[in-house]
C-alpha cells in the first residue's frame, strides 16, 4: 500500500466522522434565535470537536506526505488513531446534549487524549520504518506541541473535577496552540530550508 492510498482512506473516514457529527444535531422546532438556545451547547460542543477533527486531518496530511515506507506497523498505527477520531461524534454529542457535564467532558477529554496518544505513536512508527535521519524525524524534532497537548489534556481531564468550564477552556486553549499551523514538515520539505 502507498502513503496516498492510506491518506485516502483515511481522509474517507475522517470525512464521515465529520458528517456523523452535524447529522447528530437536531433542528429546532421554533423559527426563532430564542429556539436556538437550548441547542448552544450542542452547537459549541460541535465546533470545539470540529477544530479538533480539522487540526487532525490537516497534520495527519503533513504526516502522510513524507511518509515513504507504509508497513504493516503503520497501518495498525493509523487504524489506532482513527479508532480514537471515530469516537468523537459519541462524546461530541454526549458532552453537548449534557451541557458540558463533568463526566461527559471528562470522557472526551479522555478520548481527546487518546488520539494524541495514537498520534504520536503513529509519527514514531513511521519514523521507525523510514530512519532516524528521515524528513519526519527532523521535522518534528522534539515535538513540544504534541507534548504540551498531552499534558493539557491531562490537565484539562483533572479540571472537570471541579469545573467543566475550567476544562473547556483548557481544552479551547489546546485547539488555539494548533490552530496555528503547524509547518514543520513543510519547513523540511522547502528548496530553503538547508
């Protein structure tokens, strides 16, 4: 298998994580702003995941693209973060439709984690199969983005214990640091960068 065909099929699985997620929100019965309402939470819950799902699939693109051995190694890597993705509209929906109650926070931040988690596991798996003098290995160097959102998301995991809005704005706090593209790969892959 190539690096585009499993960016392929991924990419399919993430488009349909994305569309699982606006088809679990309901319409509004009324036609009126005060009818949207009670639908806030839903509504945030579903940009919040959104962002996330974006930040994923555009550094999963990243990733893939320099990816130039795909083992079997690598397709269990990948297939483990998408298993993590693929929980977000169950917790995306849970969270909103439970006002950003603390056990339903707590587990999407859990789920959240865990796609860092199978994330990182899976830039490790392809550095392993290409080299430790590979374009990713050089590109992510130590990788404090993907470090310090691991912690936050511990952080944020502890925070619902308190406060859920607390770990909601961790977790918004996270989305932002990645919002910001991350061009590292695009860095090591300029005709400039020497």
């Amino acid at each position: 298998m190539t690096a585009r065909r499993l960016e392929a099929f991924s990419d399919g699985v993430i488009a349909i994580i994305i569309t699982i997620m606006v088809l679990e929100m309901k319409v509004p019965r009324g036609g009126s702003l005060k009818d949207l309402e009670p639908l806030l939470p839903i509504i945030l819950s579903y940009v919040l995941s959104y962002v996330f799902v974006g930040i994923y699939w555009s550094n999963h693109h990243h990733l893939l693209h320099v990816c130039t051995v795909v083992t079997g190694a690598t397709l269990w890597a990948n297939l483990h973060l998408l298993f993590w993705l693929s929980l977000f509209p169950f917790t995306t929906g849970w969270m909103g439709e439970n006002h950003f109650a603390a056990l339903p926070t707590a587990l999407y931040t859990l789920v959240l984690f865990m796609a860092a988690v199978a994330y990182y596991m899976l830039q490790l798996v392809i550095i392993r199969a290409q080299g430790q003098d590979s374009i990713l290995k050089r590109a992510i160097g130590r990788d404090w983005k993907g470090k310090v959102s691991l912690v936050l998301y511990i952080v944020a995991g502890v925070a619902t214990l308190r406060s859920s809005l607390l770990a909601q704005a961790v977790l918004v706090g996270t989305a932002l640091m990645w919002v910001i593209p991350d061009r590292r790969i695009e860095k090591q892959l300029s005709p400039h960068s020497a």
